[in-house]
C-alpha cells in the first residue's frame, strides 16, 4: 500500500471518455489498496477559451480577474472526475484550491505555492476517499483566487504529494515518459528509466517540455519522486528522483543522459565595442532591468586590444525589445554594428556523470567537427555543455550527438 | 445617490458585447452617483453546457459535484464583467459565493439562502466601489459550493438587496416589464407599471414567467422594491411593490392587474368513485406523498348520492406518473374509470383590488360564455380567479377576458 498523487494534465480528460480512462487508472490504484489523490488540469483547449475571452473583454486586464476566470476550467474537471469515480463504485470528491486550502502569494497570472494545508486531505485519504483537486490554482492572502501559471498543475501535484507526504507523484501525460532526445528527429531515441532531479530541469529548461521546471525544484526540494507516465498506455515511465548512491546505484549510468534542443534562442552581436572596464555592466544592466533574459554570453578579444565583439542570446519573444534598445544606446556604448541571427539553435548534452568523467565536452567537439557544424556560442556548466549553431544543423548535429555518447537505441533495448 | 443592485440575466450578457452593454449600464448609474452591486447570471448557454457535460458524465451525480461544475459559469461571467467595467474606469471587483460569503443550507442544486454577510460588501461600495457578484451559487456548512436552482440569480439578486440594505433591486432581462398578459397572444397587452409582490407570485406561479417566484417571495418579506426592466432597451420597466396606500396610492388602480395562462396542466377525472368520507384523503394522500402535486380540485355530487365524480389537475409531466399510480389503486378506490385530458389551458385573472370589487369573477364568466367556451373547473384566491378550459380556446378566451377586464392598451397608452 502506498499513498500517491495521480495528475492528468489536459489531453489526458480532454473529453468524457478520457476522463473515465484516467479514472480507471484512479481506480485500479484504489483497488490495489493505494490512498490516491488526483489532480487535474482543465480539458484541452479550454484553458485558452477562457483566456481569450479575457483578452477580449480586455487587453489591459486585472489579473486577479484572469485568475477567477481561468481557474474554471480546472473546476469543472474536478467535479466531473469525482462524478466519473463515484460512478465506477470509488468513493470521491473535488477540492478547489481554497478549500484545502492551498495557500499562494498574491501574484496573480504566477502565484507561488506558500503552503499546503494536508491535514483535510489526509484525514479523507485515511477513510479511503479519493481527493480530486483541481489544479493549477490557490487561494491569495486576500482571499481570492490565484493561479500558478501555465503548466502550474504540475506544480500543484508535487506540492500536494510533499504536504499530504506522498510515497510518489505519477504525472499521467501525452507521451510515455523523458526521452534521451526528441524522437521525431532521432528516431534512435531511447525512453530514460531514471533521471536525477538535476538533469529533469536541465532538460527541461533546455526545450524538454515534459515536466514544469517549477515542479521538478519543488520535487527536489521535498524529495518527491515523481514518475512521468503516459495515460494512454500501460508502460513503466520514466522516475525522476536523486542520484542513485551505494549498492543500489545503477552500473549501466551513462556519462550523458540527454540532448536537449532550444529552437527559441535568437543571437545578438555588438561589434567592435571599447573594451574598457563595465562595458558588460552597461550592456546587460539595462537588458535586466526592461526583464529580458539573457542566456550564453562570449566576449572576444578584439585584435588590437581596444575594442571587442560581444554575443549574447536572448528568446526569439525578447529579441526586438532586446534590439531596440540597444539602437536606442548606441551612442552610449559606442559600438559599431548590430549583427542579429535568428536562425540559431541551442543544443546542450546533460548528464550528472560528467561531474566524474573528463572529456564529454570534447567528444561534443569532435562529433560536431567531424560534420563541419560551426560552434558559435559554447557555454558550460557543472552537469551541462551548450553550443549554440545555425538552425540548418540542428537534426544533423542531434543525431550525431546521440550516436557520439552511446545513446542510441539497440534493439533489446527497445524490446 | 442610491444603493442599488443591478442582476443582468443569461441574454443579458450572452457574450462580450452584450456584457460591455450591461457594464455600461452600471458605468452610468455609478456616474450618477449610486453604489452598484452587480448580480450576474452565467453566459446564455453555458449552465446548459455544463448541466450536459455533467448528466453525460453520469445520470446519477452527486449533487455537491453537479454544484461545483455547474457554479463556474457565473463565475467566469463575473471576472469578466469586472474586468470590463475596470476598463471603462469603473473600479470593479468580483465575488463568488464563499468570498461574499452567501451562506445556504447544504441542498445541493436547489439550495436555500441563510444568510448573507454584507459587511465586506459594503465596505467595498462605500469606497466608490463596484462589487460583481456570481448569481446562483453560495458556500454550504461543509464549505462547499451550492447552486439555488435554475433562476436562483434573481434570488441572490434579491437577496444581496436586503444584506447590503439597498434602496431598489434592478433586474434587467431580455423584456422590458411584466405585461398584463402575453403580448405574443394578445397584441393589445399593456406594460405593467407597477403591481403588488402578491400579484406577481400569482401571475409568475401561473405561468409568467419574467421573475423567479422565490425571488419574490424573498424581495415581499425583506421589503425590497424591484424593477423589471429590458437591457436592450431605454424604457422605465415594472415595480414589483408593496401595494400603495393613502395619499400616493394610485386611482388609476384596475380591479385586475394582469391576466396569465398556464398550458402546462393535465386534467384527470376519476368517475363515479364511492361518495364516502375519506374518499378524497385516500385519493391524494398518495399522489402528495408521491410528491406530485395537485392543483385545481372539483367535486361533483352524484345524481344518485352515492358515487361522485372527482376532477384535478396535475402538471403535465407528473401526469404519467399520477395516472398509473390511480390505475394501480383501482381495486381500493373502487371508480368506474379514469376521464383523462392533456388538452387543457388554465387562465387566472388577478389583481389585489378584486379584495374590495365584487362582481370579478363574473364578468370573467360572462366573457367566455358570450364566446361559448366551456369552463371546466373553477378556483379561486382572495386576489386571483382561475378556470381551466380547453386549449383550443385558449386565445380566444384570453384576447376576451382582456378586453372584458379593460386592459386593452389605447394609443395614447401605447405611445
């Protein structure tokens, strides 16, 4: 008998039919003697019903507003997913965010997770009652209703698994579990059994779009595992969980566990900037302050010392704003030329092994030399190494890359 | 200044363009200086869209859940009219039942109001404030969300009235007043210009139905006048009062106020039952406590002093229901048959001034005997005459009795 969190994000109640799908996996739990709790997202499609209706009614609109709307949609899943489970004999009833209550900050449209109250939730999961919550929104200090943000389901399982102290967090989705690639262009591509809560968001902030980054610190932090499993068939997944120490660690561990992708990266280079002291400081200072992030940054040294060129990375959503503003400072930082390129992708090797194995990022070198793809950009970190390079490159580079760290697929492993 | 309340119903903010007229609405009584309190029903469609996924989802729901589906639909009408009434400068906000809170008794799907905390409310309003209230739904004991029923916002709307102490409750709709009678039958019918919370009850239960009788019920024993009035159009609408007396009253007074029908009931004659005593308890103890409910009632006594014929009627959708539970009782009720009619039509005159003129349901006689239309059956109420009679006569009768109760709007009326 375990206690575990079940969440169902929006294609999986998407309709009647995919609710009563994921009820059965509710109900399978229950019957094999688990405590469940579910959370739900809003049916597909619905979400963005109700936020276009909001921007209809205004561009410029109260967030708290947004939020009374927009967190309907997970409400009306939760009572029919409880209605669905009574009629299949399981014992349930929904939740809304006040009524556990889950309490967040006041930040609406983004609301952080402050508390979760589990003691109700507890008390009905001991009498063998399924607790149907409705994800992605809380209650704010005043008493209103808040939302997490997109994905912020996710959020909400995690955060319930670590209050009600949950064995496990099962996050049911569209795909089967975290991939060492994405298959589409690597058709070799290998379903990951286990990977470290470091990796997950490596991964995950790198273009793997599997798990909320939010939801992975959270499940780090509370040391939640969370297994990501598909609702539409009957596979083991992939847990996320810390580093496996001692006997029970696993021999087979690869260097690399992933290569993620990030088509959403623009690059800006400053040409011939003086090369003097602060002249980073005033380049991204104001970037900062206007909330642009800036990713990869690389300073090269000029020839005659004097001036230098500096790249950096912005999101394709931030790149004019980011252009724009450094045109509007161009007699400040007294730089010669603006080159922008669009048409770059980030691609970035993951694995916590390479703490202990020297030579991952040359074997990333070589691979990408021995097919003449260009390095822009490189940018390292304990457990990750990015480079940057044209778009044209990008299922060239994957695919080598997933063949370079032994990644590929065998066919026994895919058996 | 006043302190009103203004409940904008399901046509009344159909979509966002008709939510932006009712906003206006609000903008301009607020311009006047009122304080507004918004009541506001889901968007036309939406309860019904919800009432199908949840039916869909089981036919036999758990009515806490039905609630909590059901409820969103005013819940997303209210941000978005807060988020309207914000963009045209009108500082605005939301509440849904359990922030207000409207506390009701725990009967789910028609559940009853027991209490409304106006404090915050009204803090809000002092302030210069609109607050937009999600009509339908309160919070129950157990902290859950409860519906009143279909055409529970009229009540909420009354109901705030009365919590906040209100000067007038606004209920805007898709006519503009209660008629005299049914415009669609009688192209002479008069707007109402005011008429008693007693005469309302009488022609709403009768089949008018433009306010929802609880909402009068409640708005007569709290002693809130309410305005019926169109939200399409710029025209003074119908005052739902208490009756005027001494100098104010009006001297226009007609002795029948209004005149409604009712096609929705069912006539069942049980012939030649045994004229004994306790015949008519052991007819409708059973049909009452079955709880179909019965309504008009005649008995005719026998030529022969033993047997009678018992006459009444049922709503149509009891009427199955009644007739095979009479048929299963046969051997005790001891009738000779069952007489049964679908083909019936009730209209009721009705006015509070028939309380001091005699002479009322005379004329009412005369009129359908000058036009050869059977009566049937025959009940009357200190303010309301009712007769039952086929419906093939029914707008006949009803253009009739118009006239015949000088109701009949002139020109000058009419302009």
């Amino acid at each position: 008998m375990a206690r575990i969190v079940q969440k169902f994000g929006g294609t999986s109640v998407a309709d009647l039919d995919r609710i009563r799908n994921a009820a059965g996996r509710v109900k399978r739990a229950v019957d094999a003697g688990d405590q469940v709790a579910v959370v739900v997202s809003a049916m597909s499609g619905e979400t963005n019903r109700l936020v276009d209706l909001v921007r209809a009614a205004s561009p410029l609109h109260d967030a708290r507003e947004y939020d009374a709307v927009v967190a309907s949609g997970e409400q009306v899943t939760a009572g029919l997913m409880a209605i669905i489970l009574q009629e299949m004999g399981v014992q349930a009833r929904s939740f809304l965010g006040w009524q556990i209550p889950l309490h967040t900050d006041g930040l609406h449209g983004r609301a952080r997770i402050m508390d979760v109250e589990g003691g109700l939730l507890m008390e009905r999961l001991e009498q063998g009652q399924v607790a149907v919550i409705a994800g992605f929104q809380g209650v704010s200090p005043e008493n209103r209703i808040t939302t997490l943000g997109r994905g912020g389901s996710d959020t909400t399982a995690v955060a319930l698994a670590a209050a009600i102290k949950a064995d496990r967090c099962e996050i049911y989705t569209d795909v089967d579990g975290v991939y060492t690639t994405d298959p589409r262009i690597v058709p070799k591509a290998r379903k990951i059994n286990r990977i470290t809560y470091e990796e997950m968001l490596e991964l995950a902030s790198q273009g793997a779009k599997v798990l909320q980054t939010r939801s992975v610190e959270m499940a780090m932090n509370h040391n939640v595992p969370v297994m990501v499993l598909s609702s539409f068939e009957d596979k083991p997944g992939t847990l996320v969980a810390h580093e496996e120490v001692g006997e029970n660690a696993d021999m087979e561990n690869e260097v690399v566990t992933g290569i993620a992708y990030d088509k959403n990266e623009a690059k800006i280079t400053l040409v011939n900037v003086a090369d003097q002291p602060g002249i980073a400081a005033s380049i991204f200072g104001p970037l900062s302050e206007a909330e642009i992030n800036v990713d990869m940054i690389v300073q090269n040294v000029s020839p005659d010392g004097e001036t230098t060129n500096m790249t950096f990375t912005v999101t394709e959503a931030d790149f004019d704003r980011a252009v724009a503003m450094l045109e509007g400072r161009k007699d400040e930082l007294q730089y010669q030329q603006i080159l922008a390129d669009r048409n770059v992708v980030k691609i970035s090797v993951v694995g916590v092994g390479m703490r202990s194995h020297a030579g991952v990022a040359q074997r990333m070198f070589s691979a990408l030399a021995e097919r003449s793809v260009n390095i822009q950009v490189i940018s390292t970190s304990e457990i990750k190494v990015s480079v940057l390079i044209s778009e044209d490159y990008l299922e060239l580079a994957l695919r080598a890359l997933h063949t370079a760290y032994g990644l590929d697929a065998t066919e026994s492993l895919e058996a």
